[in-house]
C-alpha cells in the first residue's frame, strides 16, 4: 500500500441536533449519538487508534476553534479526520455551511461553519491526509434555497488538493435520514458497523480504505433507503491510500477463505442460531487480552509458582509448574481456584456470554474455561441449566472417569453416572433434566467452582488443566465408560459448532481431534484470532470456517444483526 506514511491519527466529531435560534431548521435526535458511537470506534486501539476530540451541540466559536487547532498542530505524518452530524444549509452566494447551536439563517457568514472557511485550513496543515465525513441533512436550507447540485457544491466549496477526501450521507436536497428505533442516523449506523464488525474490508487484506468502507455503507444506505444517495470525492489520493481501520473480521492470509466470506459467515451462524441447530464452544480467548485470557491467565499461574512471568508458557505447563510447587493436589486446587477468582473479579461479563444468554433451550454448550462466569450469567439471567463434567479424580477412586452432573442453586443436587447412562431428558429427582427447558452447559475441562456445589466427602476433582491430568483425561476417551457422553455425540453429528475464543494449543487440539476427528460432523464455525503459525496450522487441520476475529467483537455483531 503506497502513499504518505502515517504515523498518527486525530479527530474531530461535531454533533449537532438543536438550534434554538434558527427555528426554520428541525431538531435532529441522532447527532449526539452518532459523534458519540462513531468516536468509540474510533478510539478503539487495535481498530482505529484515533486520537479524538467531540462536541456537543458546540456554538460556531467553540467549532471553530476546535477546527483550526486540529488542521493546525497536526504533523506531516498525521491523518487528520472531520465528523459531522447536522444540518448542511446553502448561502445565497452558493457557499455550504454547517449549522451549529446559535447558527441563525439569516447570519450564515458569522454564526455557521463554512466549507470555504474549513478549505482554508485544510489548504495550510502539515497534515499527510484529510479525511472530511459529512451526515448531513441538507433539507434544511435557509429559505428553501439549497436547490442546486450538493456534490457540484462541495467540491466546488472544497477545492482541489492534495490528499482530500471528502464523504457525505447525501446530495442534492435529499435528507438524511433518521429510522425509528435506530439510535443513530442510517448513513452513521452503517459506518460504525463496517467499521465494528470488519465486514467493509472488501478485499480481506487487513485494512479498511475510506473507498471500501464508503463502497460499504453506500450500498447498505441504498439498500434500506433508495431515495438517498452518499457520494465520495478524492483529491488527489490514490485508491486504497487513505487507511481508516484494521478489519476486526479480517482473514489472516494462511488460512484466508473468498472474499465476502465475513457477512456469508455471519449469515450462515445466525441462520444456525434461529434453527437452534448451533452448539457454541467458548474458550479463554473470550476473555481477548484480559487477565482471565489464555496469556493473561498463564502468566497468573507461573508468578503462583513463584516462576519468572516474562517467559510465555501455555496454561497447561503454567499448572504443572504449580502443582510441582505444591505440596500435593489438594494443596493445589485451591491455590488454582484463588488464581481463577481473583482474575475474575477483574473481568466484565465478555458478550460472548450475553450472546448465549440470550439463547434459549434446547441448547448445548461446550465450555473450555476454568471460572464460574458464564455459570453465574446464566444465573443472574434466570436462566435455568446444568452443569455437566467428567471426574478426574475422586477420594477412594471407584468415582474415577464418571460423569457428574449438577443442578446449582441454594440447594444443589447432583448426580454421578458413567458417560453412556447420561439422558438430557431425565424428568426424575434429583436433577429432574428437561431437554426443552435446560441449558446443558459442558465444562469439558471440569472447573474447580464445581466441587463447590458437591459433597466434600466425595473428594470429586473435575479439573484438567496441568499437562499429566490432558494425558490422563485424552486417555479415557477411548473408552465408552469414560468417554464424551453418547448424548453429547449425537449433538456433534447433527448440529453445528461455533468456536468462541477457543485456545487450539497442542493439548486443545488433541481433545478437538480426539472428540471430533473420529467422526462425521458438520463443518463447525471458529472466530479466533490465531496467535502462531502452529496454531494457524492446527486449525487447517480442524477444517472449520474460521474468521480471524476478536469474539466480542463477533458476538456484538450477531446481537445486533
């Protein structure tokens, strides 16, 4: 990708909706939302990384002076981004102004924003390149004037140079429109979300160029709303040049599918979640880069250890330190279970949870994480579940390779089985299972929160986690006593797996293999941003459909879809 180099990137959001003095004009109910939502996005790190300025209903001093220190103190190696969410109005001389909070109509040169006056300043930055988005509502324009052609206009108002490129929501006397129920206008709604969920990187390179994400929101406005058309313009800018985002649903090139592949993805899981015929399987990668995710959650683990925490380790071998340094197991599984619930005080609710959350039974869910916060989402949703795990270890050994299951509650009940004897639907006490009702949550890696809810004098362990318990447990699955739970089998075979967040380290995919190498199964779904070419390789092997992704971004996505 040719073109100036840009090193930073800074922007100013106006958003105006109420103009007291100018009772022509009508109020705008998204313009405040939309600087609001749209900078988010913008300030995102790993997405955008803006550094940005936003107003509020601003009156002209404060907008311009807002203006001229953004064209102004900006560098060579900047790009310099203008928001504006409002009313666009024409002067009798043909000159377009952006309305402001005391603008009045008939004093347009003083109390509004001109064009030319933003051209001037743009004529004089240092900055490497401008990027001018205008959602403007040009149906208010003083007197009924604005009659001619708005993109004439602006190009006109604008001016050509060098590294401009202007967007606007609409043309000629077209207004922007502003759709019941949504909170930000539709021109904003669909920037924000081609922004959020990677789908307007069209050519799946990683990048987001104002062209693609133009060419995106343009063919979704129309879509919606045919009578209102965004036009863009360049000055002197090459395509592809002007960068505004990483694609948060960009393929990584090893294992990049076609291209439109992230809104077919996207369609095709929430196709699956309607039909119920979905099995989501979350993994630490819920978690991205917080404290209970796979790096964070190692690094926890190897400092317990009393190890140096700048040497990267898997979880499994971070464990296995762990319980060398402790006195036996059952010094070491409250040690592991502090570790878990301290991290976890940390932690927000991830939306992949507030995804399933949302599900309803029958639905199967498949957890490769260690802490109680899915559990207790469920729980504060009301939602009714069980808990099913296999034990590791139990106190005199005769419980070893069985499958307990647990009801949580003030009063948890349980019962243990061995893998064939377990029905979903099993209507008698204790558990009193209804496959129509409950939400099967299997913790396929046990999780120290479990024994909390059984008898002590059972002894029951369900944790595997260091590398001696994976070898142990892969173990046990080829046993039909001891294996994944027949039930559980015949939901692989026939519905689809979604991978959230899933760690495919070498033990996970020996289980992933292990459990669905040896059968037939739909093609499963994976949203994972691989950290190794090892990983890269190993979900190759898997065959899913993968979207390098960040899951929160993912579910956010499908919650709003």
């Amino acid at each position: 990708m040719s073109g100036p180099v840009v090193t930073g990137k800074r922007a100013l959001l106006i958003g105006a909706g109420r103009f007291p003095r100018a009772p022509e004009l009508t109020d705008l109910r998204t313009p405040i939302a939309d600087a609001n939502d749209f900078e988010k996005e913008l300030q995102k790190p790993n997405v955008c990384g803006f550094d940005t300025k936003r107003l509020s209903d601003p009156t002209v001093q404060q907008s311009q002076e807002a203006l001229d220190v953004l064209f102004s103190s900006a560098t060579s190696d900047q790009l310099v981004l203008l928001y504006f969410s409002g009313h666009g109005t024409l002067s009798d001389a043909g000159v377009l102004h952006l309305c402001v909070h005391d603008t009045r109509l008939d004093l347009l040169n003083s109390t509004a924003v001109s064009l030319t006056w933003i051209r001037n300043l743009i004529d004089q930055t240092r900055a490497a390149q401008v990027v001018i988005i205008l959602d403007c509502c040009y149906s208010g324009a003083a007197r009924g004037s604005l009659k001619g052609d708005v993109p004439t206009i602006l190009k006109t108002n604008l001016g050509q140079g060098r590294g401009k490129y202007l967007v606007t929501s609409s043309t000629a006397i077209e207004p922007s429109a502003e759709l019941d129920g949504d909170n930000n206008s539709l021109f904003t709604k669909w920037l924000i979300h081609g922004i959020a969920s990677g789908a307007a990187d069209a050519n799946n390179d990683g990048f987001i160029t104002v062209d693609e994400l133009f060419g995106y929101v343009s063919k979704r406005v129309t879509r919606e709303r045919p009578t209102q058309t965004p036009q863009s313009f360049g000055f002197e800018v090459r395509p592809g040049e002007v960068v505004i985002a990483k694609s948060a649903l960009a393929p990584g090139k090893s294992v990049a599918p076609a291209a439109g592949v992230q809104l077919d993805f996207l369609n095709e899981v929430r196709r699956s979640v309607r039909a119920k015929q979905l099995i989501p399987f979350v993994g630490m990668g819920v978690y991205g880069d917080g404290p209970l995710g796979t790096f964070g959650f190692s690094r926890a683990l190897t400092v317990e250890a009393g190890l140096r925490s700048d040497e990267p380790s898997s979880v499994a071998t971070a464990a296995q330190s762990l319980e060398l340094k402790s006195a036996d197991r059952d010094d070491f599984l409250p040690r592991f279970r502090d570790a878990l619930a301290n991290l976890a005080n940390e932690h927000e609710t991830p939306e992949a949870y507030k995804l399933i959350c949302g599900l309803n039974a029958p639905l199967l869910v498949v957890s490769a994480t260690y802490d109680n916060l899915l559990e207790s989402a469920l729980m504060k949703a009301g939602k009714r579940f069980v808990v099913v795990a296999h034990i590791l270890n139990s106190r005199d050994g005769k419980l070893d390779g069985r499958i307990v299951v647990v009801r949580p509650g003030e009063k948890p009940v349980h019962d243990v089985m061995l893998a064939d004897a377990l029905l979903l639907d099993k209507p008698e006490p204790p558990l009193e299972i209804d496959q129509g009702k409950d939400i099967i949550i299997y913790k396929v890696l046990g999780s120290p929160f479990i024994h909390d809810w059984l008898p002590p004098e059972l002894g029951i362990d369900t944790v595997v986690v260091t590398e001696n318990d994976h070898v142990r447990f892969l173990g046990r699955l080829d046993n039909q006593y001891t294996r994944v739970p027949e039930a559980f089998g015949r939901s692989f075979q026939t519905l689809r797996l979604l991978f959230l967040g899933y760690t495919l380290d070498v033990w996970h995919y020996r289980l992933v293999m292990q459990v669905f190498g040896r059968t037939k199964h739909r093609r499963p779904f994976a949203v994972r941003q691989a950290t190794s070419p090892v990983e890269e390789l190993c979900w190759r092997r898997v065959d899913v459909d993968l979207v390098p992704a960040d899951p929160d971004t993912f579910a956010r996505t499908l919650i709003g879809a």
